[in-house]
C-alpha cells in the first residue's frame, strides 16, 4: 500500500478529496475561510458589544449549514472515479442550490415565524430539496451508510400504514414531514445541528490550528522519550500520543493517520507483528474519542441530550477513560513479555535516583505551579478589579516569551522513522522544552471551562484566539531568538495561519453534514413513536432480562455506528438506543443514571470504527502497517475488549462515573479497585501475567476483576443496600436528603398511549430547604388521595418531566440506604484468590 494512503483515507473522511488549483481552489479556501471567520464571530462577546451581526440560534444554526453543503459537493466528489483536481460546474450549482435551502431559513425568518404550521408550496418545495440535497451531500461526504439510515427512517414516517403491525403507525403526510424536518427545529435544524454550531466547530478549528502550529508532533515525540526506551516502548509511546492528540482530535481516523505514521514503523521494527502493530494503533485512537475533553464533540451533545453541566460530562467519563488506557498500556506490556522484546535505546540512561529525583520535581513543580497560578489570578482579581483582564494578558504574554525563549535554545527536533534511521529516543529534557509554549492554549481553555465556568464555546473562542496568536508569532520570534531573518518566518506564518482556518473548516464539513442528516433520525423518532417500538422490539428479542437486552442493545449500536464519523454515531445510536436501556431496566427495576446509559451506546458507537468488515480506523493503520485491514481489525477489537466490558460495569456500578462518590478515601478506593480490576482483565484476556496462564488461573482474574468491578453483585442479595418506605414519607425524606441529593422513588401510572408503567427514577433535588420546597424545584407538585400519593402536577422541562412522570402517576414507594457492612468486604476474598494464582505463578517461573 502508498504510504500516502492513511492520509488519503483520513482525507476522504475528513476534510474531501478534492484539491483543485486555479480560481476553483481559491474560492473553495475562501469559502472554507470564510466559515471559519463566520463561526469565530459568532461565537465572540464583539458582536453583541458592537450590536452588529448577532445571529440567534436558529439562524447560526442555517448559515452553518449552507457553509456545510456547499463545501460538501465542491470537496467531495460524487464517485470515487470522479477527478480530484478540478470541482465540475454541476458541484457548484448543487452546492449553491442546497446552500440556498439551508439559508433560506435566515433570508425568510420572519415570514417563516408567522406562519409557522401553514407552509406554502415554495416553502415545501425549498423543505424537500433540501432534504434531498442534504442526503446527496451526507453520501457524497461521509458514505452511503448515514444515507441509508436517514432514507429508512424517512420511508418509515411515511409508510407507517402499510409497516407490520409491530411497528405500524397512522403515517404523516408531506407537508406534515417537510414542515417538521426542514422548517422547524425539531428535525434537521434541531439541537445536534446547534451543537455542531455552536461549540464544536471552534474545537476542531482549535485542533487544527493546534496541529499545524506543530503541536502534534511535539506530543509524538514527547511520548517516545517518555516511554519509548520501557519494553515494547515505542507500543507504550503509541497509546500515549494517541491519547495526546485525541484529546484534540474529533476522529480516530485523522488520529491513526497522524500518530500512525511515527508509532507503526518503530512498532514493527521492535518485533511487533504488522498486524498488531497497526492495531494498537487503532485501538489507542478509537479510545482517544472515549476520553474528555472533547471525547469527538459528543460531550458537547451530551450536554443537550442528558441535561447536565460540561464538567458533569468531563467528571464521568474521566475514569473510564483513563483506566482503558491503562489497560491497553497494560496489554501492550504483556505482549512485549510474551515475545522478549525490548525498548528503544536512549543517549543517556540516567540512574534510578536521577529518574526519581526528576518524577518528584517535576510533580512537586508542577503542583507549585498550579497552586501559584490559581490563587494568583484570584489574587489579580481582587486587586485589580476590571483591570484584571489586561494584567493577565500581560502574565500570559510574558510566560509565552519564557517558554518561547526556552524552545529556542533546544536544537532542531526534526525526527526520523525510517527503516535506515538508527533506533533511538529523543532525549527528554530538549523535547518537553521544545513545545510548552502549545499547552499554554489548552491551559486557558480547561481554566476558562473550569474555574471562570464560561460555555464551552467562549471556551474554545478565546483558546483559539490564543492559539492563532501563537500560530502567527512563534516561527518569526522564533528566527529572531536564534538570530535568523524574521520575514521568510512571517511570511510562512501567515500561510499556516490561513491553512488552519481552511483546514479547521473542511475538517468540519462532515460534522456539519452528519448531525444536520441525522437530525432527521432525531425528527422522524418525535415525529412517528419509534422509540417505543424499538424498547418493544429490543425487551420482546430479550426475554424482558436487563443484560441480554443491554448485549443487544451494544450490537446494534456497533452496527449503526459502522462508517459514521464519530458526532454523528453518538446521534443516531443516543437517539434510538438510549431510551430503551432506560425503558428497560425501569421495567426490570434497576435505577441507571441517564448518563450512564448515554455513555453506554457511545461507548459501542465508538467501537465500530475497528470492527471489520467497515472499521475505517483499521483500514487507516493497515495501509500504513502494510497488513490484511480485516485482521488489523478483529485484532484491534480483541485490545478493546477491555473497553467494551466498561459500559456493562458502570451501567450496574454507577461509582465508576464517579456517582455517589462520598468522601476521598471513598474516591481512592473506587479508583485503585478499577484501575486493579482493569489490569487483571487485561492479564486475563492476553492468558499471561507473571507468566504464561493456565485456563483455571485466566478464569481466576476474570472472576477477581469482576469483584473488583462489580462488589455489589455478590454482596446485594446477602445485605440489600436499599429498605423500602411508605410513600406518605416523601416530604419528610426530601427534607432530610443531603444537598444536590437524589430521591428515589417507585412510580407507576398510565401513558398516553394507554400503556401501564412500574419504574423506578431518581429525582435530583437542590439545595437543602423543605420537602415541599424541593419537590417543586424539582418539578412535582403531590396531592394525597384516599391514602395514596399523586402527581398533581409535572412542570414542564423540569427534571421530573424528563424523567418521563406524568399528571396522575402514583409514588407506590421511596427507597433509602439501608445501614449494611460495606459491600467492599468483598475484595477480601477475591485478593486471597489473586493471591493463589501469584503464588501457583511464581512457583511455576522460578522451577
């Protein structure tokens, strides 16, 4: 295979194959410019100071998508065949055409408000070619399989009269469909679409300024010198560059064909076999979109669907995440054991006290650092007042000059992988100096999302403003500091400054399709009840039992997100799946957090990108790898695996997101007990740990992790964690609960499609004050009736109402922590049988 061809995969999938020259490439980089310029503006505090050019969110939302299409059939061609260095003239005008269907919702939005139920026929003309156009464009830019599923889902909302009688619905007419889709916010313009608008955009835009700044070649190199010399190290390197860079990164293609490129050759040339070299790879860059902050821009629709905070998304998916990566680093080890490989030979070994010494000042600084910089500006803020912002710019600038100052003392880091290069890491000390200037963006969004709690899309604007000041700056204050024409630096800083804002815009192309096309999913689920057919369908298949339907539910999730880009696949499956894993195991009587259930089908979505026969992350790693891609990717899938037992995990353990986390050594038992857990898994998966397993002692470490995991399996059914109380009590126990505490209650009643429901829900309550009080802040308002509790009212959009109550439900129940011995009493028994397998492991490696 071409060594171009990762690149060219990762290129057909992200940003379009088309590079034309002439007048038809300049206006494709001016338009992708101009959306880049378009989505900073608004997402700037200056239009609203100005009162100039303020878009609400609907019309941002149309311009974002007119952007979208347009590059959309100027950058993809219509079939693979087609030429890739010029854009026909017929592109040109489908683009404008569909570019006119999504702007018209801007260019009539008055008209369009006024008589908004009563289309006419040039409003349904505009709906339908729109739709039209927009599946020609999802085909065109992301494949067939988004297409299809769109065009099923369509067929459906119109054929429901003649659909068998399981799935059966009235049907809806044109204009009802056309009107729903396009004209309103309830299909393609829908909160997906105002995702991807609003705080997405300004995220791949930042990750590709970021990348072209060099940035992902100094988290490349850095991770070699780190890791790299350890056994198996350049494996080891791989995760952890992965990991990097899929912390900006909003694919996992673009990251196997980024990291890949450095990380597979060094793989193969330490002993790794192609195939598992290209699918450590994969699976360290399909696990980079599990892992926050940007976790493939579906942290931001996370947001939207569950209803909760940014950092909220952040705090639960960190420890799956990290763990996951643990793992793999874990197997990669192990692998590396199995076949006596060695790492990379470093210039200088330094002593084990030298590394010690080192690990604990750079922690300590690093501590020291943090503590200064954030009572610091506190501190700034206080003295300073309304003036604070200009010392802080001024701090800020000062640092980037040090930091600048200090890279331009390291040598020229240029770094080769090829077969005659000698093996070798990069020193470490020259490598971290030369690029920690690139974390300064990255430190002013996580402060600006974290300590100044602004939305994640003021976030990433003023990161990404820093980042373009970066851009521009570094190579000619670089060329000055080691006493080198400035100008020819300049120049080249402005050409890179405007390639990452047409980079930025065409990696987005796809992003911008997929959640406007799977907007129509979204609006044909409100539109038609499949929803409800799916929780029957998936319940009927189970047998009604809550982890045959969850083993269901993971499949067809895997099969909906096979050849969909990453925003898109948490879209779909979030959309049809996460209601049924909620339905289900209510039905059942089992309490799950709904960001757990999210997470869940994310997590599946996700690992579609490395299941063959479509796992287009494998194909990325096997071109580069030169291996079979389907063995590349059943490979690939075995590594996670690991990741694939998590979602099962924290759908019954709710502490491994971090839930009902109640003091430190609270946290530090969950986190050890994981992190444990994970790595005996591993050990278990790969059949080696202190040495080769045998079946029992495999069989062992899966039962040992499964208690370590999961206590509460073995020790619910002996000391029940919860006791029941009558419902009378509900005032007196939402007094009582702890602030930001959530009261859990049986419910029943009748839906208004007549069907009767039993389930259990949490309700979240706010800060401590009365039990009514609370209630109501939580949208309940009760009335007892003949010695039953009653919902007299539901508030709309409180949190009762999303968790599907209605007027006229029964509280049958409350359930409260029953006093029990801790259930971690648990990991006794299952640390004395991990104790027999070291101890049967260590008799049999030392005979």
């Amino acid at each position: 295979m071409h060594s171009d061809q990762p690149r060219q995969i990762a290129a057909d999938v992200e940003s379009g194959p088309r590079h034309p020259a002439g007048l038809a490439g300049r206006v494709l980089g001016l338009l992708a410019l101009a959306w880049s310029l378009f989505q900073l503006w608004y997402a700037s505090p200056l239009a609203f100071q100005l009162g100039f050019g303020v878009f609400n969110d609907t019309q941002a939302r149309a311009v974002h998508l007119a952007f979208a299409l347009l590059l959309a059939f100027a950058a993809f061609p219509a079939r693979r065949s087609a030429p890739r260095d010029r854009v026909p003239l017929l592109a040109w005008l489908l683009g404008a055409l569909a570019a006119f269907c999504a702007a018209y919702i801007l260019i009539f939005y008055d008209q369009l408000a006024q008589r908004s139920g009563a289309p006419t026929g040039l409003d349904l003309v505009v709906a339908l070619s729109g739709l039209l156009l927009l599946l020609e464009a999802s085909r065109r830019a992301l494949g067939p399989p988004l297409m299809i599923v769109a065009l099923v889902f369509l067929t459906y909302t119109f054929a429901g009269p003649w659909m068998p009688d399981v799935i059966a619905h009235k049907g809806q007419s044109l204009s009802k469909v056309m009107s729903h889709q396009w004209l309103t916010t309830e299909g393609v313009f829908g909160v997906a679409l105002g995702v991807s608008t609003g705080f997405v955009f300004l995220f791949v835009l930042f990750g590709a300024l970021l990348e072209k700044a060099g940035a992902g070649q100094y988290f490349i190199q850095l991770s070699f010198a780190l890791l790299g010399h350890l056994r198996g190290g350049p494996a080891k390197a791989a995760v952890l560059a992965s990991a990097s860079t899929g912390l900006i990164s909003g694919s996992s293609i673009a990251n196997v064909a980024t990291t890949g490129t450095f990380t597979i050759p060094l793989m193969k040339r330490v002993g790794f076999p192609a195939s598992k070299a290209g699918a450590v790879e994969v699976a360290s860059s399909t696990n980079g979109q599990l892992t926050p902050p940007v976790m493939g821009a579906a942290a931001f629709l996370m947001i939207e669907y569950v209803g909760i905070s940014y950092l909220e998304v952040m705090k639960h998916a960190i420890l799956p995440a990290l763990i996951s990566y643990i793992g793999l680093i874990y197997i990669v080890h192990l692998e590396a054991l199995k076949a006596g490989m060695q790492g990379l030979p470093r210039r200088h070994r330094p002593s084990a006290a030298q590394r010690l010494l080192h690990l604990v000042g750079s922690l300590l600084g690093l501590c020291l650092l943090g503590l200064l910089v954030y009572f610091g500006v506190g501190w700034i803020k206080q003295l300073a007042g309304d003036g604070a912002i200009y010392w802080l710019i001024g701090l800020l600038l000062l640092a980037y000059l040090g930091l600048l100052y200090h890279a331009s003392q390291q040598a020229d880091l240029a770094w080769d992988v090829s077969d005659s290069a000698p093996l070798q890491t990069p020193e470490l000390g020259p490598t971290l100096r030369s690029g920690l200037h690139f974390l300064l963006p990255l430190v002013v969004l996580m402060w600006c999302l974290i300590v100044e709690r602004f939305s994640p899309g003021l976030s990433a604007f003023w990161a990404t403003l820093l980042m373009l000041f970066i851009l521009l700056s570094q190579a000619p204050l670089l060329a000055l500091l080691r006493r080198q024409p400035p100008l020819p630096a300049a120049r080249q800083a402005l050409a890179d400054c405007h390639e990452g804002l047409v980079s930025g815009a065409r990696n987005m192309i796809g992003i911008g399709v997929a959640t406007a096309a799977a907007g129509i999913i979204v609006g044909t689920i409100t539109l038609t009840g499949i929803g409800q057919v799916m929780i029957e369908f998936v319940e009927f298949l189970s047998a009604g039992h809550l982890l045959l339907a969850l083993v269901l539910t993971a499949l067809i999730c895997i099969i909906l997100g096979m050849g969909l880009p990453t925003t898109a696949n948490y879209i779909v499956v979030s959309s049809l799946m996460a209601p049924v894993v909620l339905a289900l195991a209510a039905n059942e009587g089992v309490v799950v957090s709904l960001i757990a259930v999210h997470l869940f089908v994310f997590y599946f979505g996700i690992l579609a990108d490395d299941t063959p026969p479509v796992g287009l992350a494998a194909f990325a790693a096997a071109a580069i790898a030169k291996s079979d891609p389907i063995a590349t990717g059943v490979q690939g899938f075995m590594y996670d695996i690991r990741t694939a037992i998590l979602p099962f995990m924290f759908i019954f353990n709710a502490e491994l997101l971090l839930i009902g986390i109640h003091s430190l050594w609270h946290l530090s038992l969950v986190v050890l007990s994981a992190t444990a857990a994970m790595l005996l898994f591993a050990a278990a998966t790969q059949g080696y740990w202190l040495t080769r397993s045998r079946w029992w002692e495999s069989l062992t470490l899966l039962l040992v992790a499964f208690t370590l995991f999961r206590p509460g399996f073995w020790w619910d059914p002996i000391y029940p964690p919860m006791q029941t109380l009558p419902a009378s009590q509900i005032l007196e126990q939402a007094a009582q609960a702890p602030d930001q505490a959530k009261l859990r209650l049986q419910v029943e009643g009748e839906t208004l499609e007549g069907d009767w429901l039993q389930r259990r829900l949490l309700l979240p309550l706010g800060p401590v004050q009365g039990g009514e009080q609370r209630l109501r802040q939580a949208g309940l308002e009760l009335r007892e009736e003949g010695g039953r509790v009653l919902v007299d009212t539901v508030i709309f959009g409180s949190p009762a109402e999303r968790l599907g109550i209605d007027f006229d439900w029964q509280i049958t129940a409350l359930e409260v922590a029953a006093e029990r011995p801790p259930k971690y009493l648990m990991f006794l028994p299952a640390l004395a049988l991990l104790g027999l397998v070291a101890w049967a492991q260590r008799r049999r490696r030392g005979g």
